[in-house]
C-alpha cells in the first residue's frame, strides 16, 4: 500500500509540472500573437519552406532529460545521461566546462536531488533504498550512498529497539540478549551490502567508515544495557550483565571473517560495569551475611550444603551457624549468575572478593570465640553485633568445623561447576570433597593459599585462647611455670610434669568432643589437636619470663630438672605421635626448646654428657609414661596398639647434642628424620594429603 501510494504521489507530481509547462507554453504563444497580428500569415509562409531544418541535438537532449526529470523517472533520465556521457565528448572530464556541459551538470544535480529524496523517505523498504543507492553511485556519488546506506540500518535499529525496550522490565535478566541480537545482527548485514555495493575490499575508505559505525553502533548497545537493567547490586543485573558479555563476545568473533573486530572494543566499555556489579553484589552480601537481621528472599533454602552446615546447629549457637550458611546461599547465588567468558574475563576477580568476603566471615567468627573483645581490631565489623559467643568446647569446635567445610567442601564444589573442572573424590568413604584442578585454572591455586590462611587465623586463635586457659588459671597466674624444674624433685616413675599430664587429659576430653561435633571430618580433628600440641611448646619457646627463671644466677639449678623437661618435650611428641597426629613439626619445636635449656645449663655449670640418660630413655619414658597414663582409662588395650605401631618409629625421637667439656657451642640438636620445617598439616599423613587443602605454612 505504502509503495502504491509513493507511486501515485510521484505521477500527480509529474502531471502538475507538464500542466504548468503547457499553461507557460500558451502564455508565451498568446504574446507573440498578441505582438504581430498581421504577420501571422506570413510567418506561416516563411515556415512552409523549410519544413526539413535540422533541430540542435543537444538542445533536444536536454529537453527530453527535461522532460523526464519533470516527470520523475529517474531511471530513465540516469541510462539516457549516462549513454550521453560516455558517447559525448564535450562532457569528458579534461575537456573546459562549455555551456553545454554546464546544462548537462546543472540537470545531473537535479537527478542527485531527486535520488536523495528518494533514499532519505522514512518509509522507505530496502529494495527501493538499494536500488537509489546504486544511481547515486552511477553518478559518482558514493559517499553519499554509504552514508545514507548506514544511516538507514542505524534509523531501523533504532525504531526496532524502541519497540522492544518497554518490555525490558518483564525479562531483567535476559534483555540484553535480545538486544545484543538485534544490534550485532543489524551491523553484520549492513556490513554485508556495504561489501557488496561498494566493494569495501577494494575501498578501504568505505570499510574504515563501516567499522567506525560499527563502533557507535556498540557504544550504543553498551549505554542501553546499563541504562535498562536492574538496579547493581541485584543478582538480576549480575545474570544480565553475564548474558550480555557471553552474547555479544560471541557475537565478535563471527563478525571478525567480515573485517569488523570489535571485541577488544566491547570489553573496555563493558569491564567497568560488570566490576560495579560485581563489587555492589558482594557488598549485598556481606549485608547478607553479617547483619542477621537482613533478609534476602530470593535465595534458595534447599540446596544440599544447607542440610551440611546445619549439622553444626546442634552443637553451636543457631544464629552463628546460620551465618555460614548465609555464606554459602550468598556466594552461590553470585557464582549461578556467572557465564562461562565472564569467569573467563573476570575470574580472578570473583575470586579476590570470595577471599575478601571469606576472610571477614572468619573475622566475624572470631569474635564469637572467648578471649576476644570488639576493640581488637575489625574496624569493618564494629557495627555487627554477635548475638552470643562460643563459649564450650564443642560450639568452638562446630565453628572452626562449619568454616573449614565451607573452605574445603563446599566452596570447591560450587567453584568446580562456574570453572567447568573435573571433581576428584578426596577423603574416606562417604566424603564428597571437591577438588579443584589448578592446571585448568592456574588462578586458583594461589586462591587457595590465601583462603587457607585465612582459615588459619580462626584455627590459631582457637588453638592460643584453648592454650591460654590451660596455662594460666582464672587468676591469671600461670601453672606452667620455671619453678616446676627449679624446685621439685622427680619420682622415681618418671612421669612427665602435672602441667602436662593435665595437657594430655585436657587433649583427650577435646578430640571425644571433636569426634562427635566433627564427625566425619577426621582431617580437621588432626590438624587441630597438632596445632595445639605445638602451640604450647611454642608459648613455651616464646615466653621470656619462663627462660629468665633458669637464667637468674641467684636461681640453683638441678640436673634432674633439665631431665625434667627433656621428658615433658618428649612427651608432649609422643602426645602427638600417639593420637596419630603430624608429629614431625611438634617434635622440631621440642628440639628448639630442648637445645635452649641444654646451652643455659650449660652456661650455669651443669654437663648434659655427664648428668643425663642417653636419648632413647626420654623417648622410652615418654611412652612408657602415656600407658601409664592411659591405664586409668576405659580401653586398656590402647597402650600396647601404641607401643607395637611406634616400634618401626624407634628412630624418630629427639637427638640431643653433644657437648664437649671445653666447649660453649650454641648449635640446636638436628632432628634424625625431618629434613625441612615441615607443616603440621601436611608432615608424612597420608590422608591429610588432599589436593584440596594444605596448609599455608607448608
């Protein structure tokens, strides 16, 4: 209907300039009769003899271009000029502008016009806007037909597009996939006819020109996606943002065999908004997370590591176990959004804000432990209030247990399905743990050594407050003092010192409650009570006031009381040896602690050579010392397992150095089985080896 109305316009246009050229044609006719009316005869008989005069060829080519100018058949007046200008050679290019010439130019300016108009109408189809383009080219106008040709795909996009916004609101988080569509589709065919109208192989001034459009056409695709999408800190704009990176980079790269290589392009204005979605996202959930009071509905309840953490529920205060599994809701609702390029792209950076985000939640669960005061740093959590704190054993221990699942289970898992990697079976039967494949994706490794440090913290802040209150009493004095080796005199049983026959009732009550709120995580339970073997022997390595004692000249000292504390290091060793644990590390400690007090004895006059047994009586002692211990205890049959397993173990104890009479040498004692300083989390356990955890010290 449209082009039928285009057509009838057109011939009423053409009939009104013929009526105005006959009714000129009668007004000129009227006054020359008007001017010689007596001469008319005679003019028709000075006509008559030359009825065969030769009219002038161009004066009549110019009035047929004329006449079909007027008319507006444009088609016809390009073939007739252009057959005139190949066949004439007053209109050749080198030849001086005559009045002919002039006449042809001035009449093609008026067929430019006329091609112009009709290229520029709004309701113009392709074909009828093709078919004017390629005049303009035949007049030598092509610039303006590429211009034009671009302007039309951009005037259709546009009108496309505002048809399609107002329903944005009803599809957040998929518009910008439609809207990707229309625009990358819209360049690749306007790319196409410029390629095939203009030869843009051949013109590089016509390719330059489409990719520079192109480039517009992306700036423009880029300000609607952030214009139309929901408000930043959604996960709606973080899945509409993912979608819209993974479409339109896909989308480059078909467009890269037609010349248009516009990715790098789209990643430079695009990366500023997927980096402020990103960071709101995060920063909604650490509201999430640490303001128990803040809800957010659209995160699902039902996932499997809900059920997991919630088994901690039981031994730990509700509201705290509810922050780790606010934790885990929150983070994966941030990974489900993701798109295989935006980790791609942004992988790294997701990562740094899980550690960040990991690294306040174990903040947030140390001030839960006891010990702590809300002025001990955190300024960042100062205004999130715990609502009670881990007093007992086992509400410490289901913290500590729900923060390393989180660490070692649950996070790789979720990791494993955004970064498409394999999962591996670590662990005894029953446990799912999901290793991550750190050749696929080399930025997790040194993630992981971060988030494992970050751990570290809860666990050594655990293992100093449980250190702490075996040591000192609530009066604060302390019950493993210097005078213990000063003062008393040793039985003849050889029994370690109370403090520590204490720290081996006090570890034995702890892994009970340990194997019950961590069931299942036998990993956890080791290098806990390690840590804690090791940690008071490195208070007892640090604390100065207890060295000074042996120190103080005016202090006597014993030989039974350096024999002494030879055989509480070796106990606190064989403690570790004992319950399974790495004791490679504990035993490195011990030697530190060991070779201090034989130089100070030393210094003081006493001769180890001379005043102790040989190194395999500690260690004998030692163990002789847990059966005894261990007699009292409901499973009798344990101490004889213990001394049948370490019988291959008979070359790991202490070596104590040797000391020459004349000699003040400082050097420590080296161990006969540890090469290196080993972690206690990793030292020769099979089953602590797992891919996917190790310790940050290793």
């Amino acid at each position: 209907m449209e082009h039928e109305l285009v057509e009838l316009r057109k011939h009423i246009s053409s009939q009104g300039i013929l009526v105005q050229d006959l009714m000129a044609g009668v007004c000129r006719e009227m006054d020359d009769w008007n001017r010689s009316p007596g001469d008319v005869h005679d003019a028709e008989v000075e006509e008559d003899p030359l009825p065969n005069e030769v009219t002038d060829p161009k004066s009549e080519f110019l009035e047929k271009i004329d006449l079909l100018l007027a008319e507006h058949k444009v088609d016809e007046a390009l073939e007739v000029m252009d057959a005139e200008e190949r066949s004439c050679p007053d209109l050749k290019g080198s030849v001086e502008m005559s009045s002919y010439k002039s006449a042809f130019m001035e009449r093609k300016a008026v067929l430019e016009d006329q091609l112009l108009r009709i290229a520029k109408q709004p309701s113009i189809c392709v074909a009828e806007l093709k078919h004017a383009l390629v005049g303009l080219i035949r007049i030598g106008k092509g610039p303006s037909a590429h211009q034009l040709l671009l302007k039309f795909y951009a005037t259709s996009l546009r009108r496309r597009i505002e048809a399609f916004l107002p329903s944005c609101s009803t599809c957040p988080n998929t518009f910008p996939a439609t809207l990707s569509k229309l625009v990358f589709s819209n360049i690749s065919v306007a790319a196409k006819e410029s390629a095939a109208m203009f030869g843009d192989d051949d013109n590089p001034a016509y390719s330059n020109k489409v990719v520079q459009w192109a480039e517009r056409e992306v700036e423009y695709l880029v300000r609607l996606v952030k214009e139309n999408a929901s408000p930043s800190e959604t996960s709606s704009a973080l899945r509409a943002a993912s979608i819209c990176l993974q479409d339109c980079v896909n989308y480059c790269k078909v467009l890269e065999p037609q010349g248009l290589f516009l990715s790098k392009l789209f990643l430079v204005l695009f990366r500023p908004y997927v980096e402020e979605v990103l960071e709101l996202n995060f920063r909604r959930a650490r509201r999430v997370i640490f303001d128990l009071t803040e809800t957010d509905e659209g995160l699902e309840s039902s996932s499997d590591f809900v059920i997991i953490l919630s088994e901690f529920a039981i031994a730990s205060d509700t509201m705290m176990t509810d922050c780790s599994i606010r934790f885990m809701l929150i983070v994966q609702d941030i990974l489900e959004q993701l798109t295989h390029l935006v980790v791609l792209h942004f992988g790294e950076s997701v990562l740094t804000r899980i550690l960040q985000l990991y690294d306040k939640y174990i903040d947030f669960l140390i001030k839960a432990l006891p010990g702590h005061s809300d002025e001990d740093g955190l300024p960042e959590l100062q205004d999130h209030t715990v609502l009670a704190r881990a007093e007992t054993d086992s509400e410490q221990l289901a913290l500590l247990g729900a923060a390393f699942t989180i660490l070692d289970e649950l996070l790789p898992r979720s990791l494993v399905k955004v970064w498409k990697l394999q999962i591996e079976n670590g662990g005894g039967e029953g446990e799912s743990s999901a290793a991550l494949n750190s050749s696929a994706a080399p930025e997790l490794k040194e993630w992981k050594r971060h988030m494992v440090q970050a751990f570290d913290k809860l666990r050594n802040y655990f293992c100093l407050q449980f250190v702490l209150s075996f040591i000192y009493s609530r009066e604060g004095l302390t019950r493993l003092d210097a005078l213990i080796y000063l003062t008393e005199t040793p039985d003849d049983l050889h029994l370690p010192s109370l403090p520590f026959q204490a720290l081996f009732s006090k570890l034995q009550q702890l892994a009970i409650i340990a194997g019950d709120v961590l069931l299942g995580k036998e990993k956890l339970q080791k290098i806990l009570l390690a840590r804690l073997t090791e940690t008071v022997i490195i208070w007892l390595s640090n604390e100065q006031e207890f060295w000074s004692a042996f120190e103080d000249e005016s202090n006597p000292l014993q030989p039974s009381g350096l024999q002494q504390l030879i055989l509480d290091m070796n106990f606190t060793v064989e403690i570790a040896r004992f319950a399974g644990y790495p004791f490679k590390v504990v035993q490195n400690h011990a030697s530190v602690v060991i070779n201090r007090a034989i130089n100070i004895f030393s210094e003081r006059g006493i001769n180890p050579q001379s005043s102790l047994p040989k190194t395999e009586w500690f260690t004998e002692a030692a163990k002789s010392a847990i059966n005894r211990l261990l007699m009292g205890s409901e499973d009798a049959s344990e101490p004889e397992e213990y001394e049948c397993e370490e019988e291959e173990e008979d070359d790991d104890h202490i070596v104590l150095p040797e000391m020459d009479e004349d000699s003040d040498s400082e050097d420590t004692s080296s161990l006969s089985t540890v090469e290196s300083f080993e972690s206690f989390a990793s030292a020769s356990m099979a089953d602590l080896e797992s891919p996917s955890f190790t310790d940050s010290e290793s």
